[in-house]
C-alpha cells in the first residue's frame, strides 16, 4: 500500500514533526495512523504511539478523545 501526504493533511504532518518529543499522538486519520506507524518502525530513535480518535463513535471530539486516552 502507497500512502502520500495530501493536501488534507499539512498540519497534521507539521504535528507530527513532534512525534520523537511526545509519548501519545492523537489523529482521527486512519490512512496517517498507518503512514505514522511506518514512521515509527524506521525512526531512529523512539517516538510517540500513535493513536485513533473516533469522533463519530462519540458525542464530540471531547469524549473520543477520553475514549481512546483511557484505552490506553
């Protein structure tokens, strides 16, 4: 599977330049979840797990946050 950076997800990327310096990251974008996990089986050195979010399965960005957080 080819994933690419699109035009729907710049500042996600730029989020993402912060994945060495953090221990979760949150995005309800699954194609850029698999992109991220790729990322994080090559990277040098260790970075962030990257996480789901589910908007849709909740009532609001709020509670799918807490959702997934308390997957964890």
């Amino acid at each position: 599977m080819d994933l690419k950076v699109t035009d729907g997800n710049p500042l996600g990327v730029l989020h993402a330049s912060y994945l060495p310096d953090c221990d979760v990251f949150l995005t309800a974008d699954k194609i850029f979840v698999l992109a991220l996990d790729r990322v994080a089986e090559q990277a040098p050195v260790p970075v962030g797990r990257v996480h789901r979010v589910e908007p849709a399965a909740h009532n609001g960005i709020v509670e799918a946050i807490e959702a997934t957080l308390r997957t964890l």
